[in-house]
C-alpha cells in the first residue's frame, strides 16, 4: 500500500511581484572576429543576460543601455502601485473541490483584503492540471514591514478541509524628502517655498507639484514664466538626492483678511500633492500632511502704507498715506511723530506731530506724512514713533517706515506706486521657518 505524506497538499501556489524591467549599460565589448571562439562566447552572455535575440550582435548595444528583468523583489516605494501575480495550480490527477484564494497585505497598523475578485466570492472546481490566477494591485499607503499573506482552502477527495498558506515579507521605503520654508511678507500674502529630494536610488521625473489650497486661502504659483513657461532648464527630472524648489504666493480669502481673529485662528494654507515617474513610467503620487503658515501675531497696531511712489526728484515733497489698525482689545488714541533730520547725514528733511482721533478694536485710520529728500539713491524714512497717549508707557516706533529712490532729474517714465507696499507691526520682524512635512497617501 502507498503510504501518502499527510502534510502534502494537492494544489501548488505561486505568488511573483509584477513589476518592469530596470536600464542597465554593457559593459565594454571585445571586438574580434565573428568565428573566434571570444567572440561566441561574448555574444552568448549578452543574449543570457539581456535577453538578446541571436541576429542581434554585441556591438549595436554597447552603446547605451538594455533592459535587464527584475532578479528580486526590488524596491517599492510610498505612494507607487504594489502588483502581485497569484497561481494556484492543481498538481494531482483528481478534480480539487470547494477552491478558494484570499490575499491580505498586512502592515504595522492594518490588514487590507487584497482577494482575487474572480475567485473569492464563490468556491470554484480545479480539474486536474488546471490552474486558477489573477493579478493584485495596491497602492501602498504606509511605510515599514508589509506582509503578503495568501492562503488556498480546498478540500479533499475524502472531504477534509485543508489549508495552505504562504508570507512574503518586504519594505516599503519612503521616496521623497518634503521641506518647507514660510515667509510673512505681509498680513495678506505668505510666500511658501517646497523643496522636494529624490531620496530613492533611481532618477525620476516630477510631473505635478501643485498646492492645493484650503477654503480659506487662495493660492499663486511662481513656478513659471509670464508666457507659461517652466522657470526650470529641465523638467523636473531628479537623479538621486538631488533637489528642486517650488514656489508659491499664498492670500487669505478677503473676509478673512480683514479680521484679525480669523487670521489668528485660520493657519492651515493647505497641502502640496505630488506626481512623479520612475525612468520607465511608473506612477507615484503622495500628499503632504497640511501645511500651517507661521502664527500671525500682532499684539497691539498694524501700520500699512497705501501709496507711496518708488521713485522722486531731489527737492521735491514726497507724500504718503499711511493707514494704522487697532489690533488690540483697548481702544487707542495715537499721537504720530516723524522725528525731524537736519544733520549734514540727513537722508530727508521732514517731520510730523499730530494727534489721531480715537481708534476702537479693529478699527482703522488714514493720514499723510510728506517729506523732502536730501540725498541721491535709497532713502529710508524712518523712525515712525506712535504713542498711545491712553497709556503712556505704550509706545511703538517703526523703523523703517518706506523706502524712495531718488533721482538727481526728472523721472522719464510714470512712477509706479506701492499698493500696501509695506506693512508694520509692534514686533515687526520676518519670519522664516523651515521644517519637514509629512507625507502621505491621497
């Protein structure tokens, strides 16, 4: 009597990664006759290794690069498309009844059914040598140890359930660095720069990088020329570790641009979703975790100035509007100072002393300052000192209030003006901030 193996299984499963061959480059070809054996011998280990048909010789090769099959499980970046051909085949001469496949991709935080749509619903009859299969596809969403877990339920001729079951265990490795850089020009407009690494061991090409930007905020990208031209020499093409930088110009919505409160609370500008491809097509695509703008803060006023032009004769007046904004909960009532330069280092002649009317929470008011300059090239006017005459030890001086350009004649051209040219706070400072983001799976 033939003993059977009670632990062998009557089905066989096959799971293989679906993914495209990679670009090698030859290595240097020895040239000789085509009847010395060097030569059939190189010839041969061309054809083995790159899967070369026999007509095509060595030589027209060498010159660039072939396409070489994947040899292992390879590299498998966030945010790219994990494909996994799955076989199960009947090895016996019987028909195998009750047949069922179910794939799991297992990760540190979750397990994802990736089953075989034609084959999990309902069990299915495998005839001898006949073989059942599909492929998987997953958009990898985590990085860490992920686990392909398959496993083939059948039952035997004798009608005993019997189960296989196979792991395979790989990386999901991180694809991109994210930096991003926030600047406050000024109470409605932040600039946003993104840098963006290849982090991978392959060259890819970045084919979107767009901010989309939350319901508060509209969003401007600096990323191309007036005609719609790409400001890059390249397009966007990243070897390994190398970078690129993305611009944009972010502004709150108007309603909340003139309220304070909704600036301070309003932080989140949005996300940056990213689309690259490998060297042979392969998608990828991620988005940031939401990008916050540095904290608006403005303890107490905000000076704007309104108009102002870039460019004057020496000699002549120059006048500005300014605009101050109570941006504390106290009403204010401001006395406004230009201090006085009569020094032979002077930049302008000028000054002001004047009281405003009372100014509630939130509230805004509108006066001139003229000056005279004195001196050829960039004139800063400058100090600005307000004094809360509510409270007299409240005093805010602006150190630089505008900046002229003068010129010894008359300027040809129409000068242009500053439109909200310039803004000041009580603790007026940029602010640059630089961090990681984190990314994730759309």
């Amino acid at each position: 009597m033939e003993m059977v193996d009670p632990d062998a299984h009557l089905v066989a499963l096959k799971v293989m990664r679906l993914m495209r061959p990679t670009l090698v480059g030859l290595g240097p070809v020895v040239t000789c006759e085509p009847t010395d054996l060097v030569q059939r011998l190189s010839h041969a280990q061309e054809r083995l290794e790159a899967n070369v048909g026999d007509g095509m010789a060595g030589e027209t090769l060498a010159a660039g690069q072939v396409l070489l099959l994947p040899q292992s499980f390879g590299s498998i970046y966030l945010g790219e498309t994990f494909a996994s051909y799955i076989c199960v085949h009947n090895t016996t001469a019987n028909p195998v009844e009750c047949v069922t496949v179910k794939a799991d991709l297992q990760s540190n935080s979750s397990r994802i059914n990736l089953s075989m749509q034609e084959h999990a619903k309902s069990p299915v009859v495998l005839a001898p040598g006949g073989t059942i299969d599909d492929v998987i596809r997953y958009e990898v969403k985590e990085i860490g140890t992920h686990i392909l877990v398959c496993e083939v339920n059948y039952l035997t001729p004798a009608g005993y359930a019997q189960s296989l079951r196979k792991f395979f265990k790989f990386q999901v490795l991180k694809p991109l660095d994210v930096k991003t850089k926030f600047y406050n020009a000024e109470i409605d407009e932040i600039y946003l720069e993104a840098q963006i690494q290849n982090v991978t061991t392959s060259p890819f090409c970045l084919e979107k990088v767009e901010l989309d930007s939350s319901e508060d905020y509209s969003v401007t990208p600096l990323n191309t020329l007036p005609n719609g031209e790409s400001v890059f020499t390249v397009k966007h093409m990243l070897q390994p570790n190398n970078s690129c930088q993305f611009l944009y110009c972010i502004k709150p919505k108007a309603d909340i641009a003139k309220n304070i409160d909704s600036l301070r609370q309003f932080n989140n500008v949005g996300k940056l979703d990213i689309v690259w491809r490998s060297n042979l097509g392969e998608k990828g695509r991620l988005q940031t975790s939401q990008l916050q703008r540095l904290p608006f803060e403005c303890k107490t006023l905000r000076l704007e100035i309104l108009d102002a032009k870039n460019t004057v004769k020496i000699g002549t007046i120059f006048t500005f509007i300014c605009r101050v904004t109570n941006t504390s909960e106290q009403p204010m009532k401001l006395n406004v100072r230009l201090v006085a330069k009569f020094s032979p280092d002077s930049q302008f002649t000028g000054c002001a002393d004047f009281m405003l009317n009372q100014i509630q929470s939130g509230e805004s008011t509108e006066f001139p300052l003229s000056v005279c300059p004195s001196k050829l090239g960039l004139v800063k006017v400058s100090p600005l000192i307000l004094t809360n005459v509510l409270q007299t030890d409240q005093q805010f001086t602006i150190d630089n209030v505008v900046d002229v350009f003068v010129v010894n004649s008359d300027y040809n051209n129409d000068p242009t003006t500053h439109q909200n040219k310039l803004i000041r706070y009580e603790s007026a400072t940029s602010c640059l901030n630089q961090k990681q983001v984190q990314l994730q799976v759309v």
